[in-house]
C-alpha cells in the first residue's frame, strides 16, 4: 500500500532535476529510427523528440556532444531547423516543406501567456459559480501556472471525483493549450442546458491547467527558462533523489497531486498524433500497468473519436494507440510518476504531428478533439463509488480491488473506481477489519454512493469475507454541502 506520508517524502524530496543547455545550445536531428531504439544515442545525451515515421527520429543533441558522436553515428545525422520543423509539416525522408492544410475558416489567434491569463480571469468573473481560477504555482521566471477548477458550487461536496487535463509542459507544444481554453468555454457554456456537461460538472470536479511552462511558450522553445525538460523533470524512484532542486513547474505539480486525487488524467504534446498509454519507462510486454484493460479502452474510445489520430497505424501506433516504451523510452515522465506514486489512471495525447501549427488550423483541431475531451472526462467518473464505514460510521482508509484490473487502489473513506462497464467483483480492504467482497455494476456517478460496513477483525465467529451480492444493497446518500 503506498502510504500518503511516502508521498509527502517525495515531494519533499523534489530534486535532482534533469537540467539541458540552453536553448541555442541545442543541435537538432534527424536520425534513424534504428539508433534510438538500440539507445545509440544515450551517452551522448540525445533527448528523443518524436518517432514519427517508420524509419526517423527527431531528437535534440546537445551542441557539446555533436564533436563527441561516434563518426558512423555523426554520418547518419541531418541537423535540422527546429523552428522550422516545429511550425511546418516536412517530410522526414527528403526533408522538404510540405502544405499546410488550408484554412478552415474565421479562427482567433493563439494565447499568450497576458491574453491566456485575462481569459482565465473572465472566465471566472463570469461563471463563479462554475469556475474558480487558482495559481498553482510560480513558473521559474514568476509566472502563474493557472489553475481552472469547474464545478457546480449547488452541489459542492468533499467527495465528488477529480479529473485532470494538462497542456503544454513542453513550450513550443501549444496545440493543447488552446483546446483546454475552448474546452472551458464549452463547459461553462453548455452548463445547464448541454445534459452531459451539466452532469458532469454537476457530479465531478474538472482541473484545468493549459500552460505548465508558460516561460517555455513565451519563449518559443521546448525547456523551462533554466533549460529543464519538464517531461523528463520527475521522480522514478527513490535513488533518483539527490542534491538540485527540481524545477518550480514540476514542483508545483507534484505539490497539486498531493493535494488531490485525480481519478483520471491527461497531458498533451504535440509532435505527432496518438494516445500513449502506460508505461514509458519499462517495456510493457512483461510488466503491463495495473488498469491497462481500462486505461487501453479509454484511450482507443479518445482515437475512435479522433479521425485523423485513428488512421495512425504503423509501427508501434495501433490506430493511434501505443504503448509509451514501445513507440520511445522515456524516464522522468509526468505520467508514469503519478500512476507510480499517486495511484493515477494517466495518459499522454498527442494532438498535432506540427507543434505549432499556423492557428487558422485550430478551428479544425478543435473539431476533431471536442467529444474526445468530453467523452474522456466523463469516463473518468464511471465506475463502483463506495463509503467505507466503521460500525460507528466513521469514514476508514482502504484497498479497494476490481476484477477489471490487477492493482489496489488506496483511498480515505470516499471512493471512486473508475472501471470498465459492466458487473465488477470489487474487494475492499482496511486495517484492522474483515475484507468484504461485493459485486456492483458499474455506473457514471450521480451524488449515490454503496455504503460499505467494516467489521473488526478481532469479532469471532465472523465470516472471513462478508459478501454484498448485488446493487440491492447500495444505499444512495444525499449530497452534501461542504
């Protein structure tokens, strides 16, 4: 069981950060695909962009090292444009510029980090009873890193579930940025009158945090303005703590997971067209994450819902679907390090094979994203919503299992599983008292919870397992107010 004061431990230990040249001390390449999976590249600190063709890679190499590469190695290596590449569509086998698509309409221009944040403010000064803007921290050179929070103040409660959606760690990756704005829009927008949003806003609480690295965009370039890869920034494991301080963006999400749950996340990036599922850090054929069966279906629903991201199929992209270490390692992701130390249910979408497209492109991007964000949230609250109770009534922490999946989850009274559809064998577990098993369907929640009645151990005479055999028993609990 992964105990809350371990997670405390490692946000205390916030450290030894991945830090990178600055930014023109940057080479960028294009190798091939071959060299990055045989890991010719690793000593020399080679930092993989994309895969995003069957035979290229695309990658940074610090300056320092371009002498330093063996010279078979150097040989394979065109050094590229990486402004260019990250504006334009290319073709990586002959380099050259392809045609942006055309224009699909009337479309605003992108957000900076003044017109974001006096946004975000509107947003809240109009809907408060919606929409509560927070600064979730301070980026490296004093910018807010915003914090949208939505949900109906009628039905605030201390339990209702949490999702999360982050946008653009990586600067020049600015697609999703502005998807989150027009996702806010549409949900304070449709509350009321739109019934999907007004449920889910209703029974759940959505974060919102489009710039991670508001330094990064501002500045046009991928790293923070200490030249930290914010996604390569995280802790994996506990030899990974040493001496330098991480950086203040990732610092500022640690500390935002330990202060809540989230049922269900996302981060996006730009630079191809996928949902990347668990894990990034250690090959999956031998050790799949725990909710795989759940985090699998969720995420081909995102690409089914997606068209363009749907006809990705080559190599490692299952229709748009893959498995992190088998399309790239990485180490220091954000997702793995929330599964791996807040028990999250985490993906990484891949918006746009062009980081940032020219911004007539976002109405389109827009329409090819809109039900997938939606459907996605809504996901992220389906599933077996349980009170562990003492025979007193007092809330207990437990160890709730699913048939559906082969990890526990750790909770503190209040439960949200999410679980894929259907019947679900469930097993909740707390110190001190007899298991019990129960077999509920799984259901969006609505403000209803299964109480679960806890009995002592030590009691004799009482069943090993106390068995709940149907939804009969659940008991549905008014809401209530904070």
């Amino acid at each position: 069981m992964i105990q809350r004061s371990f997670a405390l431990a490692w946000l205390a230990l916030a450290t030894a950060a991945v830090t990178f040249p600055a930014h023109g001390d940057y080479r960028y390449l294009r190798v091939p695909r071959t060299l990055v999976l045989e890991g010719a590249l690793n000593q020399y600190g080679f930092i993989v962009d994309h895969l995003r063709h069957e035979k290229f890679a695309l990658g940074y190499l610090p300056e320092a090292e371009w002498k330093n590469l063996d010279p078979a190695v150097r040989s394979r290596a065109v050094s590229l444009d990486a402004w260019e590449w990250a504006t334009h569509p290319h073709d990586p086998v002959t380099l050259e510029r392809l045609a942006s698509p055309s224009a699909t309409g009337p479309h605003e221009p992108y957000h900076d980090y003044a017109t974001l944040t006096a946004e975000l403010r509107q947003m809240a000064a109009a809907f408060p009873r919606l929409a509560r803007l927070e600064s979730a921290g301070k980026s490296v050179e004093g910018r807010d890193l915003w914090l949208l929070r939505l949900t109906s103040a009628d039905t605030t409660r201390v339990d209702k579930p949490k999702l999360l959606y982050i946008a653009a760690m990586h600067g020049d990756e600015v697609t999703g940025k502005e998807m989150l704005v027009y996702l806010a829009r549409q949900l304070l927008a449709g509350f009321g009158s739109d019934p999907r949003i007004t449920a889910l806003l209703t029974h759940a609480e959505v974060f919102l945090m489009p710039s991670m690295n508001p330094d990064g965009t501002e500045a046009r370039r991928r790293w923070n303005a200490k030249g930290v890869d914010l996604n390569r920034d995280f802790p994996e494991a506990p030899e990974t703590a040493a001496s330098s301080k991480r950086a203040p963006e990732t610092v500022a999400v640690m500390a935002l997971h330990e202060r809540h749950r989230f049922e269900v996340s996302l981060n996006f990036h730009g630079g191809s067209l996928c949902v990347n599922i668990p894990w990034d850090h250690r090959p999956n054929s031998s050790n799949l994450f725990g909710d795989d069966a759940l985090i699998r279906a969720i995420g081909r629903e995102y690409t089914r819902l997606n068209k363009p991201m749907y006809d990705m199929h080559f190599g490692s992209f299952d229709h748009g679907l893959t498995y992190g270490y088998e399309w790239y390692q990485i180490l220091g992701g954000m997702q793995d390090w929330s599964i791996l130390f807040f028990q999250s249910t985490h993906s990484t979408v891949e918006l746009s094979e062009v980081k940032w497209p020219d911004a007539s492109q976002l109405p389109a991007f827009w329409s090819h994203n809109r039900d997938a964000l939606l459907t996605f949230l809504e996901r992220g609250i389906e599933g077996v919503h349980l009170r562990v109770l003492s025979p007193e009534g007092r809330l207990l922490p437990a160890r709730v299992e699913v048939d559906s999946a082969t990890r526990g989850i750790d909770y503190a009274g209040y439960v949200h599983r999410p679980t894929l559809p259907g019947t679900r064998k469930v097993s909740v577990r707390s110190q001190g008292y007899r298991p019990v098993e129960l077999g509920l369907t799984a259901k969006a929640f609505d403000g209803a919870f299964t109480d679960v009645k806890m009995e002592p151990a030590l009691l004799r005479n009482v069943p090993e397992v106390v068995a709940v055999a149907d939804d009969a028993l659940e008991s549905a609990t008014a809401p209530r107010t904070r």
